[in-house]
C-alpha cells in the first residue's frame, strides 16, 4: 500500500516535470525572437501526441485528475512552443521580404 502510493507521488512529479520541460525552449524562442533552430516536425507531433494522450489514453476518457493535470502542461508547453515556432517564422521572414 506505501509502494503504490510512493510510486504515484514519483509519476505525478516526473509527470509534471517532463511537462514542464517545454517552457524553457518557448522561453528561449520568445527571448531571441528566433526559432530557427526548432523542428517544427517534432513539435507538431509531441504536439498531437499529449493532446491525444490528455484527451483519451490518460486523461478524461479514465478521468483521472492527476495525469490530467500532469498532462494539460505538457499540451500547453507543446502548443505554446509549436506556435511560437510557427510564429517566428512567419513573422522573419515577412521581415527579410
């Protein structure tokens, strides 16, 4: 019963841990007003990915809180950076016309 206990506390902070790992590169793109440097391809996907996971794998369709709100930083950050990305570029390369 302590295992499974200790063991839920460790998925919820590495759960929210992993999510939040998309806000310094968002940070990054805003700060230098450049994205450059980021793959647009692997952010639309991880993008897809933990929205699909929020929704329906570990989210609302099990409706349990603690990987849904493990999971909405991680749609957030992952959105947030794609859009910034697309953003950035959009707007560079306006500039260089």
């Amino acid at each position: 019963m302590i295992l499974d206990q200790l063991i839920s506390a460790l998925v919820i902070i590495v759960g929210i841990a992993i999510s939040f790992a998309y806000f310094p590169q968002a940070y990054r793109i805003w700060k230098t007003k450049s994205s450059t440097d980021v793959s647009i391809l692997s952010y639309a996907i991880l993008a897809a990915g933990t929205t699909t996971y929020l929704l329906y794998l570990y989210g609302f369709y099990r409706n349990d809180i603690v990987l849904i709100v493990g999971f909405l930083f991680g749609v957030i950050g992952s959105w947030l950076v794609l859009a910034l990305t697309l953003y950035f570029r959009r707007r560079n390369s306006s500039e260089e016309d």
